[in-house]
C-alpha cells in the first residue's frame, strides 16, 4: 500500500512539474522576475556606481548607443548627473518591495475575511459583504492620493495604504472560493467526527484555496507596483532620492521629448516586471483549473 502510494505521489509531482515547465507563460514569466529579482539582490554587486552620488557636470549623459554616451555610464546620468543603470537597478528592490508588501497586507486582511464569510455565513457574510461594497465603492487611485497627500508620501505609507485598499479582490474570491469547500463531503466528515473550526479551516479549507490566492496575490503584485509608479509620477509616492521606476519616469517626464530615454528606460522596466508577474499568475490560474488537474 505505502509502495503504491509513493508511485502516485510520485507520479503527481512530475505531472504538476511537467505542467508547469510546459506552460509558455508561466516559464517566460518566472524566467524574468527571477531575473529582476536577482538583480535587486545582487544590486550592491551589479550597481557599477552610488544611485546616490550625484555629478552636476556630468548631467544628461545620453545612454552609450548614442554617439555622446560612454561605457562609464552604460544608460546615461539623469538631470542631476546620477548614474542611470545604478538606479534602475536600485529601482528592482523598490518595486518588488511594494509590490510583495502591499499583496501581504491585502492578502492577509482579504482571505481573513472571505474565508470567514464563505464559511460561517449569516451576520458575518453580511458584514463582510457590506465592508466589500464599501470597498469598491472607493476609488483606489483617489483615496491612495488624498491619503499620501495628508499623511506625506514615504516607502512605508505607500505599502501601507495600498495594502489597506487592494483587499477586495482577496475577500471576493476567497468567499466564493469556500462556499463551495464548505459543502463538499470532507468538510461535513471533518464536522462530523468533531474537529474543530480552526482545524477545518486550516486544514480542509486553505489548501483548496491556496492556488485561487496565489492568483489573486500575482495580480494585486503588478496591480500595487502600478499604482505606486502612478502615485510617485504624481510625487505623492516614494519620495526623492530613492530610485522608484515611478519616480525616475517623473523626474525625467520635464526632458521627454528632448531625451526621451530617461522616461523610456523606466518605463520598460516597469512593463517587463508587470508583464511577468501577470504571465506567471494567468499561467497558474491554467494550471491549477479543475479540469487540468489529474
């Protein structure tokens, strides 16, 4: 019996690996945040200069496919002579931080309440559905700028308030999600011979949902370091002098049409990375459907 069930075990894993090295999607997408996300581990490594340092004399150095560029800056200075590519990737960490900060946040709060809602209904879906009306009732961009505008814009209240504001999406399919768990026959065997609630629900409950929240979680990553790179083109965001992808498109929107790389280069990066995130979380959501799985 063990022998068999090590066979299926076994069988299963290199069928979840064979569908997920198969899917084109989810490889070119994890192929490029795991590359971004090297670079913004390696950045003190890989940076060729301080992001920091700033050369007035040296401002505006074109990138070195121009006939102006050199090697010594390989993507150009910006207006304050700050090495171009040490930013950008300095940049990586900024985005890749909002972006898992503010999906924990809201995942958090958000699967808290759905799974609460889906499973115990009654006055608790109420509330939960009300607060989740409330929610959408709000529009995201507007309330992050009021709210960065009174409270000052820093790395810290960016995460927090979008954390605070990107909810819904985790509340909604998290209750939808175990409305249909809690009446599956496991779940009545399981109240049945009397396990408790929190047993249930971390054992019969959040292991069929996990791959529902793991979509959610890649479209709230991508949805939040949009949002930031808005809020700090509108410079409520993250703040000078830190290099945010956002802010380094707002600094340089002034010389746009004079030398359209500073908005360019950032501008790539940012779509790159939202790109990934979404390929990987569509890629998953294909994978994990009902009717792909063995």
């Amino acid at each position: 019996m063990s022998n068999d069930s090590t066979v299926t075990t076994t069988v299963t894993k290199e069928s979840i690996y064979t569908r997920f090295t198969g899917h084109q999607g989810v490889m070119i997408g994890a192929f490029i945040v795991l590359a971004i996300v090297l670079v913004a581990l390696l950045a003190p490594i890989l940076a060729p200069h301080d992001p920091y340092q700033q050369n007035l004399l040296g401002r505006l150095i074109p990138p070195v496919w121009d006939s102006r560029g050199t090697w010594d800056h390989v993507l150009g200075t910006d207006h304050l002579g700050r090495d171009y590519l040490s930013r950008l990737i300095y940049g990586a960490r900024i985005s890749l931080l909002i972006g898992f900060g503010a999906a924990l946040i809201s995942g958090l709060i958000g699967t808290v309440m759905g799974v609460m809602a889906g499973y115990f209904g009654g006055r608790v879906d109420m509330v939960v559905t009300f607060l989740i009306t409330v929610r959408l009732s709000m529009p995201v961009v507007l309330v992050a700028l009021a709210v960065v505008a009174i409270v000052g814009g820093s790395l810290q209240v960016v995460i927090t308030v979008l954390g605070l504001l990107l909810w819904d999406r985790f509340a909604v399919v998290m209750r939808s999600s175990t409305l249909q768990i809690r009446s599956m026959d496991y779940v009545a065997a399981a109240q049945a011979v009397g396990c408790s609630t929190k047993r249930i629900l971390m054992t019969e409950i959040m292991p069929n949902v996990v791959n529902n929240l793991i979509v959610i979680a890649t479209l709230e990553m991508a949805h939040a370091i949009i949002l930031e790179a808005a809020l700090s083109f509108l410079g409520l965001g993250v703040q000078p002098p830190l290099p945010s992808w956002g802010l380094m498109v707002s600094e340089g929107k002034d010389m746009m049409l004079f030398e359209a790389w500073l908005i360019t280069i950032p501008g790539v990066a940012l779509f790159l990375l939202v790109l990934a995130i979404n390929l990987m979380g569509d890629g998953v959501r294909d994978i994990t459907a009902p009717e792909n799985r063995n």
